[in-house]
C-alpha cells in the first residue's frame, strides 16, 4: 500500500516549457487535490477533482491545468512555465468531502 | 491574502521547555486542522477540532479551538527534540470539496 505517490521528485525548467506532474494514489479516494507550497506562504490549493472526470479551480489556478481521466491518477500541467511557478508542488487525497487528506512527498520544481 | 496567521514563524527552544503556537482568522472555518510536515516530506494530519472550544490532547500536545471557531492554539508541554519539525494549521470549508486555508507554518527547533 503506497498510498500517494509523485512523480518526479525534482525538475528543472527552463521558462516557457511546459511538463506534466503525476500524482497516483491506491487508497481508491474519490477526492483528490493539488497545492503549492512556497515559503512564509504555507499550502494553497491549485485545483481539485470529486471524482473521476471532474476538476475544479482552487485559490491559485492561473497557469496550471489539471486532468483526472482515471480515478487513481490526477494530473498537473503546466503549458508554459513561468519563474514564478518555481514552488514544492503537493497532492493529496481523500475518500470523501469531510475525509482526511493524505499528502504525497511533494514534487520540487525550479523554473530557471 | 492570507486567511490563516500562525505566530510565531520561527521558535527555538530547550529541551523540556514548554511552548504555545498560535493560529488566529477573521473567518469562521467548519473546523480547524493541525498538520506536521517533516523535511522533504508531505504533511501529516495531527488532529481536527470541530466544536467552538473544544480541547483535544495528543500525549503532550493539546490543541484548542475557539469558541468563535476563528482562532485555535497548539501547546506542547516539556518539549522534546523528536518534536523539531514544521507544524502547520489549516482552516476547513466545505464548499463541494474540502478546501483548506493553511497558515504560514511554525518552524519549531527543539535544542538538546
């Protein structure tokens, strides 16, 4: 039992690339969310899905697509990366809405 | 905007001291979250207070809601260097999803 799982653990961009995180959980949650954490600014939710085939805008969408075509797997693009994208990326799931949430180990990401 | 202030950012302690983290709103939030995360590493859920006053006890961490359900506090009592880590708190919104507000995060440095 894995749990949540990213990958990758590091990337490095260079701005105007574009990459897609994956994030995979084994706990069959039908709620699963994507934040970023950068300092003295604590977690903020990018989107986040209810279930299979569904997404929705969180606090910080601009810049980021999301894609949540099977029910264990969420994914994060970004189309054109940007310096200020540069953040520890989270996911987490639930099971349902009131649920606790179990974060992965993050994803460093560094747009140069 | 920062929904959630966590004070302090930063605390250095002794070994066997005790200690008072504090998470303060102008939001009502449907419940009040305490997380740990350790370096390289996603956060871990350490409880949720529900109920306006409400007191819950983790062997020397006692945490507090208020009764207003805008503010909460983390008290740990005889600190040990196994409680060196980031403790954050999270405000809780059910509005489709369970949306989280973080704070900034409480830096905790436990000194042998």
């Amino acid at each position: 039992n894995a749990g949540v799982t990213q990958t990758p653990k590091f990337r490095v961009l260079k701005t105007g690339q574009s990459m897609t995180l994956l994030c995979a959980q084994d706990m069959n949650h039908e709620y699963m969310y994507w934040y970023r954490q950068d300092p003295g600014m604590g977690l903020r939710l990018i989107h986040y899905s209810v279930g299979e085939g569904t997404t929705a805008k969180g606090e910080v969408p601009d810049g980021y697509n999301v894609s949540r075509l099977k029910k264990q797997n969420f994914l994060l693009g970004l189309e054109s990366a940007a310096p200020s994208q540069t953040s520890v990326y989270f996911c987490a799931s639930s099971y349902s809405t009131f649920g606790t949430q179990y974060f992965g180990p993050g994803t460093r990401l560094t747009v140069l | 905007t920062q929904l959630l202030e966590q004070s302090p950012q930063f605390l250095s302690i002794q070994e066997g001291e005790n200690l008072t983290v504090y998470c303060n709103s102008s939001s009502v939030f449907s419940s009040l979250q305490w997380y740990r995360q350790e370096p390289g590493e996603g956060p871990v859920l350490l409880v949720t207070v529900v109920t306006g006053g409400e007191v819950k006890k983790l062997k020397r961490l006692t945490f507090q809601f208020g009764d207003a359900r805008k503010d909460s506090s983390l008290h740990i009592t005889a600190a040990q260097p196994g409680d060196t880590g980031l403790y954050l708190c999270a405000g809780a919104r059910f509005q489709g999803a369970q949306k989280l507000v973080f704070g900034q995060g409480t830096r905790l440095t436990i000194n042998p």
